[in-house]
C-alpha cells in the first residue's frame, strides 16, 4: 500500500528492469481500451471457471474491474520488492472475504494474459508474455502466502452490528458498531465493509477513532449517487442491523518513535481519520504538534467540527483550521493545499492527507513544490480509497 505515497519517486529514480519496461509498455497500450480489456478479463475468467461468478456481485458495473487494476498496479511494482509485498499481502488478506481460494489463481492468470495478449497486441511478444508470466507468479504466491499466515490468526470477515446510528446531515451518517469478536485494527486504517441489501459488494471506510476499550469501531458514511452501500448505510440501515467488516489495511499510521508535529489534512468525510490520529496521538500521552485542516465546500458540512473542537480544547497541542468554498467570515476560504502553504513552513512535520482523490493529488503536489520530502507524505493510494465512499 501507499504507506506514505512515494512509490512512484522509487520507481522513477533508477532504470526500470527489462520485465517492468515490457509490463509498463503493455499497461500503456491497453490504457485507451482498458474497458474493454476488463470486460474481456471477466469473460475469460468465467469461461474457464463458471464458478467464480457467484464469488461477484450480481451487478458487476462498480467493481468488476477492480481486481484487473489491482493485478495491473501489483505488476507495475515488479521492480520494489518491499512495495510489492506491502501491497500484496493485504491484497491476498482482503481476498480472504470473497472466498478465494489458492486453486483459483492459476485461472485468473489464464484470463489476464489473455486480455493483455489481445488488447496489447501491438506491442505483444514472446519476451513480453514471459515477463507478464514471471510478473504474476510473484504476484499470486505472495498473495496466497499472506492468506495462508492469516488464516492462522484472523477470520475472513467480521459480522459487526449496529449499535448507533446518526445523522449529521442529509447525506452524512456516523455508524458505531461492535463486532461479534475482537478486531484488532491501528488509528488511519480503513476496511471493507459489505451490507446484507448487497451482498458481494464491498466500499471501502475509514475508522473514524482510535481503538476503544470497549471495542466499538466508528465509520462517517457520505452517501453518493448510484452508491449502493453507501445509500444502504445512510438511508436504510440502523440500530440493530449487521454489516460485515473486511481486514484492516492502510498503512497511513503514526510512527509513535518520533517526536516531529503532524501536519493532518481532512477533505468531507476524509475528516474520520484525521480525527483517530489525534486521538491516537493524544493515547500516547505525548505532546507534539498537531495542526489540523478541515476542508469541506460548505460550512454545513462541517459536520464533525464539534467533536475537533472539542478535541482542541483538551488538548492545547492540537491547532484546528476549518477551510471552506462559501467563505464564511470565521474560516479560511479556498482549497485545502492553498490554505496549507500559506501556514507554512512544514519542514518538522510528517503529512497526512485524507479526502477526495483530487485533493490528495493537489496537496501531495503543494507538499512536495514548498520542500516537504516526500517520504514524508502518507496518504493511501486514491484508487484503494475514496474518502466520500461509493
């Protein structure tokens, strides 16, 4: 995973090795036609075993080309061993709550070189088939390695149920539920959760505190157009109802061994793990600087601010900063990197960037332009999170 967004500062430092330059040759070819070679993908992939299907949902529009992305960004980190593993490992954990099972990697590899052969077909070789080939041995062995290692330790999923259930705003809903048995998870992760309205469909959530003695987990669920489980939690789910919890993963953690400030950026409901970092930092009775930025487009979506605020006032290390669009007289109007870099400089601090893909992007570039190293920077990769949640 994006432990702290440098992977592709690595893999442009040096040369790729001839197996990368061939698979990122590939990548880039099908990229016009990467619908296609998803759906071809699926097509293949059930041909040869009917019985996968029922491992999917039903609609397979909102994810059918997650696990092809997933297949394709694992390749493309061929050249970081460390990256790769990182990434892959949590991979073949989450994959545990489908039902995947080691027998059904060959298949799946089947298809993938398949798609890739006929959509890259332009640049499709026998050197190339080979590196794909030694790409994605690498890939599926990890990846049932660490399914193997937790399977020793942890259940494929986690049946949690309701206990709480707010609304904040029309579209905004805050869940507290308690699993059925322990979930042992770090301030900053996220999970996967499923609702029994959709089963097979998984969105991913970040905890919105820092682990609790009694064990309830938090969840700040924006409900989107066409999403479906986010709809499902916010408008049809409550008190009493159970949901089901994917493994922790995410590596947007803090490193309690450093005493440098946290530089916290929270966009919309990006706010939740913003505000279990500071609970995390607070637990460890350290003080060291904490400045926090809550960006949303109106005031009215400020929708936590209270709980932050009241955060601040207990703690005097912690500084709050509210940056929204509709300029309110008491916040800071424009967009989050902007209001950033005008508080500046951050050279002692290590950022964290939580919110919309856009936004992540920006504020990673701001970072990066005013001197922040960036190794510096965590945030997860935009593609396995999407902050709103869909």
């Amino acid at each position: 995973m994006g432990a702290a967004g440098t992977l592709d500062t690595i893999m442009d430092a040096k040369p790729p090795s001839p197996d990368a330059f061939l698979i990122r040759r590939t990548m880039d070819e099908i990229a016009p036609v990467a619908d296609k070679a998803t759906s071809y993908f699926y097509a293949l992939l059930f041909l040869r075993r009917p019985d996968l299907r029922d491992l999917f949902p039903v609609g397979m529009e909102a994810q059918r080309d997650r696990l092809f992305k997933a297949l394709l960004t694992a390749a493309d980190r061929i050249d970081d061993p460390a990256a790769l593993t990182e990434y892959l490992a949590q991979l073949g954990r989450g994959h545990r709550k489908y039902g995947t099972q080691a027998h059904d990697y060959p298949a799946v590899g089947e298809a993938l070189i398949g798609a890739l052969a006929r959509y890259g077909a332009a640049v499709w070789t026998s050197q190339t088939e080979a590196a794909w080939i030694r790409a994605y041995t690498v890939v599926s062995q990890v990846m049932i390695d660490a399914a193997a290692a937790d399977e020793q330790t942890a259940p494929p999923w986690w049946d949690a149920e309701i206990v709480a259930h707010e609304r904040r705003t029309p579209d905004v809903a805050v869940l507290t539920v308690r699993p059925g048995q322990a979930y042992p998870f770090l301030a900053g992760q996220y999970t996967s959760v499923q609702t029994p309205w959709w089963p097979r469909v998984w969105r991913h959530y970040s905890f919105a505190s820092a682990p609790r003695a009694d064990g309830l987990l938090t969840f700040h669920v924006r409900a989107v157009p066409a999403g479906w489980v986010s709809n499902a939690l916010v408008h049809r789910a409550g008190a009493g109802d159970v949901i089901r919890l994917g493994p922790p993963a995410g590596s947007m953690t803090v490193d309690h061994s450093s005493g440098d400030g946290l530089l916290c950026l929270g966009g919309g409901t990006g706010i939740a793990p913003i505000k279990a970092l500071v609970e995390d930092v607070a637990g460890h009775g350290v003080r060291r600087s904490v400045d926090v930025f809550y960006g949303a487009r109106h005031t009215r979506d400020l929708y936590d601010l209270d709980t932050i605020l009241a955060l601040k006032a207990r703690h005097p290390w912690l500084s709050v900063r509210t940056v929204v669009s509709d300029t309110p007289p008491d916040a800071r109007s424009g967009p989050l990197p902007e209001a950033v870099e005008e508080f500046g400089p951050w050279e002692a601090y290590d950022a964290y960037l939580s919110g919309p893909p856009g936004m992540i992007r920006s504020t990673v570039d701001t970072l990066v332009r005013i001197g922040m190293p960036s190794h510096r920077i965590r945030h997860d990769l935009v593609h396995e999170l999407v902050a709103a949640g869909d």
